[in-house]
C-alpha cells in the first residue's frame, strides 16, 4: 500500500482519502484507514476472533507461546516443512533495529501507523477535516487506540531529525495500555534515559533528542513497510534480540506448532552430542541411524504431550 502511495503520489493518495471519507466511520474519515468491511476482505484467510473494527485477535495464549521462541524458531523457511509454495516463508522478518531491553520478548498484535513528509496544501484540508469530527490529528492520535496485547508499528520513513515520535511520556504510557506490547519504529525515538527505566519492547531505527515534527499521519490501520516486509494490521509481532517478525494471522498457530517441534529437535540434539558419542552429522541436521529416529520421534512425542498436557490446565486456572 506503502509503495502504491509513492509511485501514484499525493493526487492519488488524496483521492483514497476521499472515499475512505464515504466509507470509513466517523471518527476515521479524517484519514486513510481501512472499515471494518474492508479489514475483513483484506485479512480474510483469518477465520478467528476479531476486534469491533475488524482487525484480527489472535489469542493471549499464543502470544504467550510466541514469547518463549526465538527468530529462528518463529520463522520456517520454505522447503523445511515450512510455508506455502507461492511464499519464501511463513513468517516475514526484519533486523538491524536498535534493541531496546533486549532481556524482553515481544508478542502482540499489530496497529500500524504510517507517517509522510507534511506537505502544507493537503494538510489545511486533512486537520480541518479532522477538527470537524473533533480529532487532533497528532501522533498521539494512535497511540490513544492502543488496547491490551498491541504492539504498535510505526512506518516514519527512516526519519531521525525532527523523527523523535515517542519519548519517555509516551512510551510509559503505551507501556500501560498495551500492558507491555511493544512498540516497532522505523524512524526514531527520545529521552533514552527516561526510556531505558520503562519495561516495553522496543525496536527503532535511531535515537534522536529532537522533537517530533515536519510529519503528518496518513494511514492508520492500513498495510506498512517495514524494511523488506509488508506488515498487516492484526499481524503477529513476535520480536527478540535479532528482530522482529510480522506473522499473518492466520499461519500463526501452524508457526508455533511448528516452533514447539524446532524447539524440542534442538533440546534433543543438544543433548545426543553432550553424550560424546556421535559426530555432527549422525545427528545434525535430522538423526541418520533408525534407532537414532526412532529414539527422536519418541522424545518429540512425549515432549509434545507434555506441552499440550501444561497448556491444558494452564487454559483452566
């Protein structure tokens, strides 16, 4: 969506704006945003629970789940059992963010706000709009939406002066309404200082003391890039110390189970070569021998019942 908004320029982005001003609620007719009917046909491959707004609600218990993977067990590259033949895999990644507190792991559900360069023409219009429904179009605007279980991921386009969009206020506070979600910035974030005390997941491009400005929201809700990834709204952000993955909906119980089995085969193969027995390749990357299978297919077995057996009465308490 990013990109079409480039290449067709702000004519064509204002002429979005005008039907999602026929289409959109109320309160988003100020804005690019998807309704609810068009949240639904664009995320249609999810057949679970939604928001009121028609943004997909994975489970809590899958972002607990997601939170005890790492990158590597989150993402199943094609060929390896993994995704679709028509995608590389399931999950979609990106990295070379600054990591704040890397001790934590982050799982939530995606809000996407998407920021451009303010240009003064389109904006009278787009904050007059606005004041006529009663909103302040400011980058808090999002971040007021926020509910428990978001991490909310911003397209800034990289900007680092003038980018600082969040800072110790604001970042405590979507610490409190996403109940320590996340947040994922492609552009920059202030007062590190004050940052570094409050317990959120983080990802940004830069750290910058300059305040936010010379940037209008144009999107909210709507597809970002992020890096080389396309990020949905009602994906499922699964970050650690590398990066983040943005995982569609409606592949993430598939991707987890998957993870479960990853997690389990490492467990297994660390403990066969802590025996000293067997070279690399007797056991890595699957074990050669069919004692050696049978011996593995036993131990996932078990691990894996053991897993459901936890996750089962954890479900009842």
């Amino acid at each position: 969506m990013q990109h079409t908004l480039h290449r067709c320029g702000y004519l064509t982005l204002a002429a979005g704006w005008a039907l999602a001003s026929v289409l959109a609620p109320a309160a988003k007719a100020q804005l690019f945003s998807w309704n609810k009917e068009e949240m639904v046909e664009y995320t249609k491959s999810w057949t679970g629970e939604r928001f009121s707004d028609g943004r997909p609600r994975v489970p809590d218990s899958w972002l607990d789940r997601a939170r005890e993977m790492s990158s590597e067990e989150v993402i199943v590259p094609g060929g390896r059992g993994g995704g679709p033949p028509n995608i590389a895999g399931y999950a979609q990644f990106d990295g070379g963010f600054k990591v704040l507190h890397p001790e934590l792991k982050m799982a939530g559900r995606v809000v996407t706000a998407m920021y451009m360069p303010s240009r003064a023409d389109i904006d009278t219009i787009l904050f007059a709009k606005a004041r006529e429904k009663g909103v302040a179009l400011t980058n808090q605007w999002p971040i007021d939406r926020l509910q428990p279980g978001d991490v909310l991921v911003i397209d800034l386009y990289g900007k680092m002066d003038g980018g600082g969009i969040i800072g110790d206020n604001l970042y405590y506070y979507i610490m409190k309404a996403t109940n320590g979600g996340g947040v994922v910035i492609n552009g920059s974030l202030r007062d590190l200082d004050g940052v570094s005390e409050i317990k959120l997941p983080a990802y940004v491009r830069t750290i910058t003391p300059t305040w936010f400005g010379g940037s209008t929201l144009y999107g909210y809700n709507v597809p970002v890039r992020m890096g080389n990834v396309v990020v949905m709204p009602g994906d499922m952000a699964v970050g650690d110390k590398e990066g983040v993955s943005f995982v569609p909906p409606s592949l993430a119980e598939s991707i987890l189970d998957k993870a479960d089995e990853t997690h389990i085969h490492d467990e297994w193969t660390k403990m066969k070569f802590d025996e000293g027995k067997y070279k690399s390749t007797d056991i890595y990357p699957a074990p050669r021998a069919e004692d050696l299978r049978k011996e593995y297919q036993e131990y996932l077995k078990k691990k894996l019942d053991e897993l459901k057996a936890a996750r089962a009465a954890g479900s009842k308490k």
